[in-house]
C-alpha cells in the first residue's frame, strides 16, 4: 500500500506514485540483492521506468514530463516516487536522484536548444542522466591514484583529461554533466575562491575517449550504484554542451535543492526495515512483548517524522521560498538521516540476527544505509544548520566548515 508524503496530489501525479510503487513492490525489490551481490547497475530497472513513463518524471510537461521536482513547483511527487524506490533498493534510488537531479539542472539552467534535444532522449529513447562532481584530493590509506580533471578550452569547446572518482551509474547512464574547474582539479565539492571557473559540462559517454575503470569501486553498500571511476583521455566537449554560466551551480546554490532529496531516500529505508520489523513480529508472535512494542512505536513515530519533515520543505519549494527552503533541507537532512538509522537499528534488535542472514532485505538495508550517510559530513550539516540560526555566513550548499 502506497501511504503519500503529503496532502492529496492531482490525478496524474497520484497515478506515477502508484505505478512507481507497483513496480518498486513486484519487481524491484526481487532484483535487488541480485544487483548488490554482482555490484551490477539495475539496467532493468530503469528499463522498466522508462516503460512505465517515469523516466522523465522531472522532465517539464511541455517537453513530454511529468513535469515533478522543485524547480517544477510540484516536488512532493518526485520525492515520494524517489522514497518508494529506495523502499524496495537504495542503490536503485541514487542512481534515480543523479538522473532526476540531472534533469532538474537542464531545466533549470538549459537553453532552450538544449532542452529540447536532451529532453527528446530521456523521453524518447530513455536516456538516463548522472551528475559527477567527484575529485577527492587526498588519498585515503592503500590508495595510490591521484583523482581529478583539467580542462584546456581549445577551439569550439574544451578537452577534459583525468578522472572522476564516485561516478554513479557510470556503467549506465547515457549522459553526464560533469562539475569541472578551469582552475584544477577539486570538483564542485572542493572548489575555492571565485567560482566563476566552475562548468558544468554535458558528456556523451559513448566518446570512445571516456573509459570507466571498475576496479577501484568494491564498497560494503550501495554496491549496484556502479560508482566506478572514470577516465577522459582528451575528451572533446564542444561549446554548446555547457550548461549555465560559469559558476551557476554555485552561485545559485542548486545543491540546496538536492540535500532533502538524500532523505528521501533515506526515508525509504527506514520504512522498508519498519514493514520488515512489523511483519516478522508479527509471523514470530513477538507482539506481545512490550519492549519489542516500545520498538516498534519507535519505529512508526520515525517514519511519520520523517514524512512530515518531507512534506514540509517541498511545501517551502513549491511556494518558492527558495532561501527558506535550503535551510529546512538542510535540517530535515539531518533529522532524517537520524530517523533512518535509528529504525534501522530498532528493527535489527527487535528481529535479532536472523534479519541480518541474506536474503533479508535488511542485512543490505544496514550496509546500504550506512555507506550512503556519508554522502555528506552529518557533523557539517549540524554546523550550517547552527551558523544560519546565529545569523552567520554558511555553507548550505556543501556545508563546508
């Protein structure tokens, strides 16, 4: 059973809500620890959206959409579609969020030009979109390889050279728009000073000149996102393939409109340990014991946080109160990543060991779960959040202390 996010939705958006659910119940749930043992893109998944006319969920209407997401002032259906999805394989759900979020920044910053021949991809041929951003510059114990990417501009566009680390869906996606730097590797993530030098590039990944080296990526969760590296070796992009002004994505903080969209998926989780917890409790004849009660209270009280949290900053987004907005995603980021882990844990203690045997869905809830938190510094966040209740200067883009 679908349970809404939020108030009731018009007709169209209900119906791409129940379709997504249907899909997320019958079938990808079944596929997904096929995907994380193998470490495998969910190809078929997304064979099945696309079938299923979701795809282009946050594509504008006028370019055969759905027209869903915070720039469409209709963001509640994109989240909640991004929720179910995580409910049945959190791997399935990131690589969903770079593909809508992608969207959403053609939309956003696109020309017109643009719009209309990238849009006729995904709606047309379900062409599946990523962002990558990716450029840690330290290394990390054992790791030899330096990451990141310089860009020459040469006549009629750039050509890129090095490697995006964390490059999800890179054994998948048709398309990336890639977060690069005039002045040197670092990614938007690790971008200093102006950021005027910052582009964001669309590559065409079938440019035999873009190889994607899956040895590096062997993590302990989200193993079907295929976050492999990957490697440009004089990637030409041509001038009309770049998207906004220089220093756009920064400058107009688009990140903000993507924290809350992390716990949506977050969210998924949690309810997919809390329905796990409720139906083994109740095959057990556990109910009776009221410790495994105070759990599961715990548990349904979590989840209804973190929905109503949801709600309400989509609300903010379709009003436009942008500023507002990034703030109460930030904090609702924060919230719900806490939600998540803690039902995580009370459906693990109040189940015992058996849940963490495979194949139940839990064991990959668990590793999935705690892998993707770290997409963000939590510790961060709580400190932007801080710095904007005092009135100073921060970071609610990146939260960068």
């Amino acid at each position: 059973m679908t349970t809404p996010l939020g108030p009731a939705v018009e007709s169209h958006a209900q119906a791409a809500v129940d379709d997504a659910a249907k899909l997320a119940r019958d079938i990808f749930s079944g596929r997904a620890d096929g995907y994380d043992r193998t470490a495998t893109f969910p190809a078929e998944d997304f064979d099945d959206l696309f079938s299923a006319g979701l795809l282009a969920a946050a594509v504008p209407r006028e370019y055969g959409g759905l027209g869903f997401g915070p720039q469409q002032r209709d963001t509640l259906p994109l989240w909640e579609i991004t929720t179910l999805l995580a409910k049945a394989d959190l791997s399935l759900a990131r690589c969903w969020e770079g593909h809508a979020n992608s969207l959403a920044l053609i939309d956003g910053l696109g020309t017109a030009e643009q719009k209309r021949r990238w849009f006729g991809g995904v709606v047309e041929r379900g062409e599946k979109w990523v962002g990558w951003s990716g450029e840690p510059q330290a290394a990390t114990p054992g790791e030899t390889r330096r990451f990141g990417t310089t860009l020459v501009p040469v006549e009629g566009g750039w050509i890129i050279q090095g490697t995006k680390a964390f490059a999800t869906s890179a054994t998948g996606a048709q398309r990336a728009i890639l977060f690069v730097d005039t002045a040197g590797p670092g990614g938007a993530r690790h971008a200093q000073g102006s950021h005027g030098g910052l582009l964001m590039l669309a590559c065409d990944l079938s440019d035999p000149t873009v190889t994607v080296d899956t040895s590096w990526w062997d993590p302990v969760g989200m193993r079907a996102t295929a976050s492999h590296v990957v490697r440009f070796d004089d990637t030409f992009v041509p001038h009309d393939c770049l998207i906004g002004e220089p220093g756009a994505y920064i400058d107009g903080q688009w990140q903000t409109a993507f924290v809350p969209h992390y716990a949506a998926s977050f969210l998924g989780a949690a309810e997919a340990a809390y329905e796990y917890a409720v139906a083994y409790l109740k095959r057990q004849g556990k109910g009776g014991d009221a410790y495994v009660r105070q759990r599961v209270g715990s548990m349904a009280v979590n989840v209804d946080t973190a929905r109503l949290w949801l709600r309400h900053v989509a609300g903010l987004w379709d009003a436009g109160s942008r500023e507002e907005a990034g703030v109460a995603g930030a904090r609702a980021r924060h919230v719900i990543e806490h939600l998540a882990e803690q039902t995580v844990q009370h459906c693990i203690r109040a189940c015992g060991a058996r849940c963490l045997v495979r194949p139940s869905p839990v064991e990959r809830i668990l590793r999935d779960l705690t892998f993707y938190q770290r997409h963000d510094n939590d510790d961060h966040i709580l400190a932007t959040i801080g710095r904007a209740a005092l009135g100073e200067g921060h970071d609610l883009s990146f939260h960068k202390p």
